[in-house]
C-alpha cells in the first residue's frame, strides 16, 4: 500500500505446461516483462500441523512477451 507503506506483498505462482512451459524455460529471465492469460485455481491441503492451508495458482492459457522500453 503506497499511503500506509505497509510492506505485505502476495506472489502467486505461474503454471505452464506444453509449449507454455517451453517457452518460459527458453525466453524468459528474472525481471523480464510477460502478459499471461490463464484461470486461477485454488488448492487447499492439510498441513503437518493439521493446520488447513491455501495456495492460488494461475494456469496459463496464453501469454505475450513484452519487451522492455529503453
């Protein structure tokens, strides 16, 4: 949040399969700009502890790489 500077973040995880997966294996770098298109899919499973716990994840569909602006 830019007003409060509060620090919390979420990542969710990017799922490719097939030629998706091939193309973020070959092209893609940390940092690299990318538009994915997918359906988000929700996991739920019991931990260790017993504790339920959660994950999103989205599946890609689709995806267009963006290059960088200089």
């Amino acid at each position: 949040d830019r007003n409060t500077k509060n620090g919390e973040v979420d990542f969710i995880n990017i799922v490719a399969w097939g030629k998706n997966a091939e193309f973020a294996s070959n092209y893609l770098k940390k940092g690299g700009l990318i538009i994915v298109e997918g359906r988000l899919q929700m996991n739920k499973w019991t931990d260790n502890n017993g504790q339920t716990r959660t994950t999103y994840e989205v599946i890609v569909e689709s995806h267009q790489f963006i290059p960088r602006s200089k």
